[in-house]
C-alpha cells in the first residue's frame, strides 16, 4: 500500500510593503526552507510572529507547504 513521506516543507510570510495608486496593498513573499515537515502549526506561528517583530513590513499572511513522497 502507497504511503507519504514527508522531504522538505517551508514557511512562507506575506508582507504588504505599500499600497498603489487604487489603494490596494502590494504585497511580496519571503520564504524560509528547510522547515521541520512534522512542525506543529503553534511553531511556526511563533516564528513567524519572530521574524515579523524583526523586520521592516507588516506580515499579513503565514503559509506553510509541505513536499511529500509516495512510495
């Protein structure tokens, strides 16, 4: 029976950086790799709150991928 293995997973955060003419956000992505697949979602809420108290732009959005292998 096939399973899933889990290989790599990252965090990626959303950061608006400014608005354009319309007043909407622009926003860019930063992504961190190497994340831990098995990570709970408390963790990474508490790096990502982390990375957020040291950088420039707001954070308006905390994803997680995660790559998994069938064997």
């Amino acid at each position: 029976m096939a399973e899933y293995t889990a290989v790599n997973a990252l965090l990626r955060t959303r950061v608006q950086i400014g608005t354009n003419v319309d007043g909407r956000p622009i926003l860019r992505s930063c992504s961190y790799n190497g994340v831990d697949p098995s990570v709970e979602a408390d963790d990474l809420v508490t790096v990502a709150q982390a990375i957020g108290n040291v950088i420039q732009y707001p954070i308006v959005e905390n994803q997680f991928s995660r790559t998994d292998l069938i064997i």
